[in-house]
C-alpha cells in the first residue's frame, strides 16, 4: 500500500504566485484583495493540476486522459484567520484507515472559527515527520453529493512566532483514496465533521 502522506505533501508546499489585475475591481463587485487572492487559488490549481499529469507519485501518472481535478470556484468566505490554540499536553492518537495502517499522530490544535455564520470548530493533528505542518482532515454536509464521501484534507504550516493561522477551505484536496484504491488514507475522526457545507476546495473527480 501506498502512503498519502509521502506522496501528496510536495504539492502542498508549492507558493501561490499573485497575477495581476486587467479589470478594475469595481467590475466584478470585489476588492483588489479578493481579485488577487483568487487568482493565487487559481494559479496553484493549474500548478497542482500540472504535478498530477507529469509526476510519478500522482494516482493519475499512467492516466494519460487526465487533464484537471475538480473544484469549486475560489471563494474568499471560506478563508478565515483563527487563533492557534495548542494544547499543554497533547494526546496521542492512532489514525484508523482504510487499511491496517494505523499511522500516529498528536492531537494539539483546536481551530475555532465562524463559517457562513455558523460556530464550528477542527483539531489540527502533527506528527514527528512534520512537527511544524498541521494536518487538518474534515467531513461536511457535501460529502457523498459534490464532494468526496470520505471527506477532506487541508495542510496548515506553522510559523514561529505566529498566534493565528489562515484556514482556507479553497486549498482542502482528497485523499489518494478517492482515485485509486491502492492507497492508505486516514479515516476523518468525528470530532471533525462540520455542521455545515463547505463548498469550497476539490470537488468529487468524475
């Protein structure tokens, strides 16, 4: 079996690149910001897309038809700046998944946070290969409809020094699980299922 963890992260490090603007703002109704965070969602999409297609470590490498994933369009809402709650002794937990893998990990971060105007909140998970990449999966109310059944990841890197992190649904992926069977992917733990629809990140891939 696989491992999602060797073989997804290098897409997750990769910068976004900010484009520039040709329209005015005011056409579209949003701000210089939004126009430009947008066009980085899109801009790393087209690289992720790019590294799925070439590489070898992507589910769809012997897949010459493959061309894209599917997404949502980038929507800034689903952007929003939490505190980092770390827990004083964190609690350590073995991943149930779909195989007998059951990789360990450290239950540390507790990300509360308001969407579409809705209280929630996700635990952050590290483990000793990554101390400073928070691995954040969750399961909404699109899973099994527009999203993965199994429900989504995000990736956060931690900065020293810093108290609050972005938590962008835009960037959620799915598992390896969800396009080959070959891989080992942790179950979402129901301490993460959102009371809410994120339709935000990647879509079910068809």
């Amino acid at each position: 079996m696989k491992n999602i963890f060797g073989s997804y992260v290098f897409f997750i490090f990769l910068g976004f690149a900010f484009g520039s603007c040709s329209q005015s703002s005011s056409q579209f109704g949003l701000s210089t910001e939004d126009i430009n965070y947008i066009q980085s969602i899109q801009s790393f999409r087209n690289t992720q897309d790019s590294l799925f297609r070439i590489s070898k470590e992507s589910p769809f490498y012997k897949h010459k038809n493959f061309t894209k994933l599917n997404y949502f369009e980038p929507n800034s809402q689903y952007r929003v700046l939490v505190k980092v709650a770390s827990q004083i002794d964190p609690e350590i937990i073995q991943f149930q998944t779909n195989t007998e893998r059951m990789p360990v990990y450290l239950k540390k971060y507790l990300f509360d946070f308001t969407l579409s105007g809705h209280r929630d909140s996700l635990w952050g998970y590290i483990n000793n290969k990554s101390p400073n990449r928070i691995f954040v999966p969750f399961k909404d109310f699109t899973n099994g409809t527009t999203t993965y059944g199994g429900g989504r990841y995000m990736d956060i890197d931690l900065e020293q020094g810093k108290d609050s992190v972005w938590l962008d649904f835009n960037t959620a992926y799915n598992p390896y699980c969800h396009y080959d069977t070959g891989y080992s992917c942790p179950i979402v733990p129901k301490e993460n299922y959102l009371q809410i629809a994120v339709e935000a990140g990647e879509k079910i891939y068809k």
